[in-house]
C-alpha cells in the first residue's frame, strides 16, 4: 500500500488531501509519505531477516536529509556514490560503519574522504581504482577495506541505460578479468578485499537475474578466499522493481528465496543498497494545469511540472502514472488501466513549459478533458524525481513535504530566482 488514496474523490496523501498541500506550498511540488517510505523499508527488513542484513538505503534515489535521517533512525545504512552523497549521509546521522561507498569514478578527494571518515567499505570497479585507492590508503597510513564489484555479464534485464550487469556498460570488474586484478593485490599492506559486490542494474522485476548472478558469485568468493583474501561480506546492492502501471513487481520476500540461501551458502554477511522500491511510490508529483492546446492533431495539457523535475519518461520513456487530483464525477479514481479507453477520457500528451520537445511526462495517454488551475498527480515520483531534477530554462526546484498522518512538514523550500545565481555571485572576473 502506498497511502496515496482518493476519498470522495479528492487524493489525500495519507490524511491529508493533496490540493490542500499544493495550496499552501505551490506548485510544482513533491509529496511523501513517511507511513509508505517505512513500510517498504520494513518489507525488506522483514524478508532478509534470517541473514541480519546490512540494508544501505541508496542515496541517489533520493537524497533528501530528512529522508535520509528517516531510514537511518530506523535501522538503515546508507549507499553512496559520491563525496556529495557521503556528506548527505553524514548529516543525516548515519553511522559510518553502515556506508558503502560506490561509483566508477572517485576522486583521491572522495577516497581520502571516505577513508578519513572510515566507511565500511568501498565498491571498487577497476583496476586502476583499486591501486589508486591503495596509494591514497598508504599516504594516510590506513588499510582500505574493499569490495570488488564484478559485472557478472548476465543477459539485458532491463532498459539500457540502468542496465550494469551487461557485457561492455562501464561498470565493475569483468568476470573474466577480476581474478586476476585480485591476485596482484594478495598480501597488499594497504588494501583488505573482504567483500564481493554484484548489483545487476534496476528495476528489476524478476527474480532470475540475482539467481544467475549468484551461481557465479558463489564460484568467484570460494576462488577469491583460494587466493587469501578475507572475503566476509556479499552485497547484492539493490534494483528490486515497483509497481509503475499495476502490479508488476515482484514482493521483497520473492528476491529472499533466491537470495538468502546463496547467502547462508557463503558463509557471507549480507550487504542490499535499497533505494527505489522504498522511496518510488513512497512520493508523486504534483503540478498545476497551465494551458490546454491542440496543435497537429495532437491534444496537449500543459502543466507547470516538467522534465527538469521528472526527467524519467525523457531520459527513459518511462510510465507514470498520471491522474487529476479531484477527477469529476464519471471518471475511476483512479482507473484500472491507464492504456486504454474509458469513459470521457480521450488521447492527450502531458507536457511542461521547457523550451525542449523532449519536455513530456506522457504521450498519448487517455486522459479526461483538463482545465487551466486543474491539478495533476504524477505517481511513483519518489526515486530519481528531485534527486535528478535540475534548473534548465533557469526554473527554480519544487519544494518538497513529508506527511505522517494528518501532519505534514517543509523538508525542502522551493528555490528563488535569487538561489538560481547564488554561486556566481562575488566571483571577480
């Protein structure tokens, strides 16, 4: 359950209708509810419960501190694939001991700070990552602890560009290779291999991939072990589906049956880095109805949230579902079915003021006939909506609210004009 329901028609977001929000923090704007956000997290708890996971809450999902403070206050880690990401996971409270350090490209400015900060551990994807980050450890006079991340080349899974487990994308090391980068490090005074990481892209929606990567993940930890190195921990990273149109994704307890017996087998602690299928339908977007247009034979709803602050359907063609926030009377609330015909709906393209033809949030969608102050909710916009979101056309960011029950609260002021050119002030020429 995602608590955004509609009573009497009107979408409330636990308890509290969502245009009473829009009213008193504008538009466009992003909504949360804490209720769903741990659920999800407690869902997963749950499920991996048997192997005490270390349950590292992805940053880059989204990045809010108090999102953030909300997972750690309640058993989570967090993952982090930058020194900006680290920072965030710092001030929100989280023990460095429960943060993994990702991301194919850190700096010796990002390794020192991970190691001066003393990280549980660091994925490590290449092999000139992994002798620079020895180097870095060896100025410092400490011992990184490692992760190799391995690519174990499975079959796609997923859309192209979130897909990192496929042969040639940049990520981890080559299944056919990693042994051999392991062994030029046996013995190193400055680095500790003692993990294996494995995270095959997102979102995925069957449980068969995490199964055929550990029918080779299981293989490389027993030869790396061979080889001397401690390996005590397996993190499966995360990319578990949601449910985007209906009910396509898979429950937490159905990625446990695969995964915990892998686990057991190891003789391995567990290591997930969750993010999407806590926060995606944990948070939606609301904007308002500017205009209404039609142009080439095309129906167009013009509203004032835009690919700057969801740029998933640009980037990936992306589903989201996209529903008025108090539909008249006629209309399902919302339907069964968003791609098909229904009563007093018709085909209509739901796009923002961005001067780009890429500005859409969905295509031929049918939808009822829209009128200019309408509100619109764009659904499962808690993962990669405002954690990707960006000031193109110079458009300030949406602010952001968090509700518990019948509360809700400002976790992020929308931006001024002012903020828009804050960094470039004072800076002589």
């Amino acid at each position: 359950m995602d608590h955004f329901t509609y009573r009497n028609r009107i979408l409330h977001c636990e308890d509290v209708p969502v245009a009473e929000l829009a009213a008193k923090y504008g538009t466009p704007l992003f909504i949360y509810s804490q209720a769903t956000l741990l659920e999800n997290l407690k869902e997963i708890q749950t499920a991996f419960a048997p192997a005490a996971p270390t349950i590292c809450y992805s940053i880059k999902t989204n990045g809010n501190t108090h999102i953030a403070r909300l997972m750690v206050n309640n058993g989570a880690g967090c993952d982090v694939t930058s020194g900006g990401e680290l920072y965030r996971a710092l001030t929100a409270g989280c023990p460095p001991e429960r943060i993994c350090f990702a991301g194919v490209g850190k700096t010796d400015e990002e390794m020192r700070y991970g190691l001066g900060t003393g990280v549980l551990m660091f994925n490590v994807e290449s092999h000139a990552e992994l002798h620079a980050l020895g180097e870095v450890a060896k100025s410092m006079g400490k011992v990184a602890p490692v992760a190799l991340r391995v690519n174990p080349d499975l079959p796609p899974k997923t859309h192209a560009k979130t897909d990192t487990s496929v042969k040639g994308v940049k990520f981890g090391l080559d299944i056919d290779t990693i042994l051999e980068v392991a062994q030029g490090v046996v013995g190193h005074p400055h680095l500790r291999v003692q993990g294996l990481h494995m995270h095959l892209g997102s979102p995925i929606l069957s449980a068969d991939p995490y199964r055929q990567g550990l029918e080779k993940g299981l293989k490389l930890i027993e030869a790396l072990r061979k080889q001397g190195h401690p390996i005590e921990y397996l993190n499966m990273g995360g990319g578990f589906g949601i449910n985007y149109r209906k009910q396509e994704a898979l429950p937490a307890s159905a990625f446990a049956e695969v995964i915990l017996p892998a686990v057991k087998q190891s003789g391995c602690k567990l290591v997930l880095e969750p993010g999407r299928f806590i926060v995606g339908n944990a948070g939606l977007l609301v904007g308002r109805v500017i205009f209404t247009k039609e142009s080439g034979g095309k129906h167009y709803i013009i509203q004032d949230a835009a690919m700057n602050d969801l740029i998933r359907p640009t980037l990936y063609d992306s589903f989201h579902r996209i529903w008025p926030v108090a539909p008249e009377v006629g209309l399902a609330t919302p339907p069964i079915d968003y791609e098909i015909e229904m009563a007093n709906t018709f085909k209509q393209n739901v796009v923002g003021p961005v001067c780009e033809s890429g500005d859409f949030l969905a295509k031929d969608r049918y939808l009822p006939r829209a009128k200019r102050g309408d509100l619109l909710a764009v659904f499962s916009a808690g993962a990669y909506g405002m954690a990707m979101s960006s000031n193109y056309n110079s458009r300030v960011r949406a602010a952001e609210v968090l509700v518990t029950g019948d509360k809700h609260r400002l976790i992020r002021r929308r931006e001024t004009f002012a903020d828009l050119i804050a960094a470039e002030e004072h800076c002589t020429a």
